[in-house]
C-alpha cells in the first residue's frame, strides 16, 4: 500500500499541488488551504493557462517555460502533465514530494470525464512516477451564475484526506475525489463508488457561422440528468453525496485477454 512518508522537515509529508484550471484559479487556491491543514511543506507547480481538457498529453515539440512566483510556488507553460514531471524530475528533485494533489477542479470529473481531465492526468502521472496521487473536484450547479461553493471541498476534504492517507493504496492507483453542490440543509454522505458512464445521446454539437461565413462548432452535454446505476460516481453525486473512486492504472481487460488468450491458442 502507498502511504506518504514524513519529510525530512518533520512538518508533514511534502505535498505537491497541481491542477488543470491554471496557477490562478480559485480551486487552486483552495487546494493550497486543504493541503496546509495536512502539511507545512507545500509546494504548487501548476499550468500558466488554462489546461482542460488536455488529459495526460505531454509536451514533445515546444520548450517548457517555467515562471518562479515564490520559492515554492512555480507557473509551467505546458500541460498538468507536465507540470509534475518539471516538478518531480527538477524543482523537487532532490526531495520529491510524498503526496500528489490535483485540483480542487472546477466542476466534477465522474464517469467518462476522466478520460479527458487534466486533473485526473495530473494525479495518474504522480502514480507513474511512484507518488501516492489524489484528484479533487467540486460540482456546481448552473443557477446563479455557475456560482461555485468552495466552502464544501475546503471543509470537507482534510478529514476525508487524513482517513486515506490513513489507509493506503496500491501505487499503481490513483484516488478521484468528486464533492457535491448539495441544497441546503444537506448534509452530504461519503460514498465509495465505481466510474460510472454518462448516456452519450446527450452530447450536442452546436454548428454556428462567423461574421466571415466560416462555420465553428460548440461541442457539450445537454443539462439532464441521465439515470446511472447505483454505486457509481454519477448516482453518487445526483444524490448529493462524496464521491471516491480508486482508479486503475492498468487498463487491460483481464476477461477478454483470457478470451482472446484462448481464441488464438496461446
């Protein structure tokens, strides 16, 4: 099981903070004061721009840009991906960091989100590089502006933090931490949950036109909820409730490769 050690400070585990929003986002922010709650030994290295949607896409082609805003706070001009290889193979190199944390993203990453998120690459490329690694994600609604209640991951996260660090995990997983926007009065549960699927009839491609005549489009999920079983990520968070998942890094399908094993004969 992976479990993050002290550091050599004796002020905690050394923490790393990424996400895929940008070094100026609020969830980043937010992030930074959950992790101070666990630990003095801090350190973000977070994408300059936004970056959602990148997934765990590295940079081949183009020279990284790396900007120091304080001693322990860096701005990479690249992807999450590779915010946490410049931070483990350079700016930390010398101590890599005992825990990876992702976030606080704005909006949830559930179900078929992950394959897309830059938040859930930045923790999978943690767990590559040996580092227990954690996704966080805060819901919100669409009322009101898209107004997002930080107060709820912020209040919520620290203890649900401690209990896994607590526990461990395979190193060869990575934790998705998804936070409901729950009504008032609601007080949320803490589910264990599967990767749910999204119906993907509720995908929508928006086809517009330019002041030049030149066709664009807008793609993006209808806003209805679809019915997902119970036990997922998805049933998890309509229900108001946390949402954990344990993420595999290993993607072979164990029951097809026996089957097909047996089909060729090997």
């Amino acid at each position: 099981m992976a479990r993050p050690r002290k550091s050599v400070s004796g002020r905690g585990p050394r923490i790393l903070l990424s996400n895929d929003d940008g070094i100026n986002a609020p969830g980043l922010k937010c992030l930074e004061r959950i992790a101070r709650e666990i630990s003095d030994d801090v350190w973000v290295v977070a994408p300059e721009t936004e970056q959602s949607g990148a997934s765990h896409s590295l940079t081949l082609h183009t020279p990284l840009r790396l900007r120091r805003i304080n001693p322990r706070k860096y701005a990479v001009m690249g992807t999450p991906t590779d915010c946490v290889v410049l931070a483990v193979a350079e700016i930390l190199k010398e101590n890599r960091p005992d825990l990876l944390l992702s976030g606080v993203n704005r909006g949830s990453n559930i179900a078929d989100d992950v394959t897309y998120s830059g938040t859930i690459a930045a923790a999978m490329e943690g767990t590559v590089l040996g580092i227990p690694s954690i996704a966080l994600s805060q819901t919100y609604g669409f009322q009101d502006g898209g107004k997002i209640n930080w107060g709820v991951a912020e209040k919520m996260a620290p203890a649900i933090l401690r209990r896994l660090l607590k526990e461990g995990w395979p190193g060869d997983v990575l934790i998705n931490i998804n936070f409901p926007d729950p009504p008032p009065g609601h007080s949320p549960a803490i589910e264990i949950t599967g990767q749910g699927r999204r119906d993907q009839s509720l995908l929508e491609i928006e086809a517009r036109t330019d002041r030049r005549g030149v066709p664009y489009y807008w793609t993006g999920f209808q806003r209805i909820r679809s019915n997902p079983a119970a036990g997922t990520d998805l049933h998890a968070i309509y229900a108001g409730n946390i949402s954990i998942t344990p993420l595999h890094l290993n993607l072979t399908h164990e029951r097809t490769l026996r089957a097909i094993r047996k089909a060729f004969e090997i």
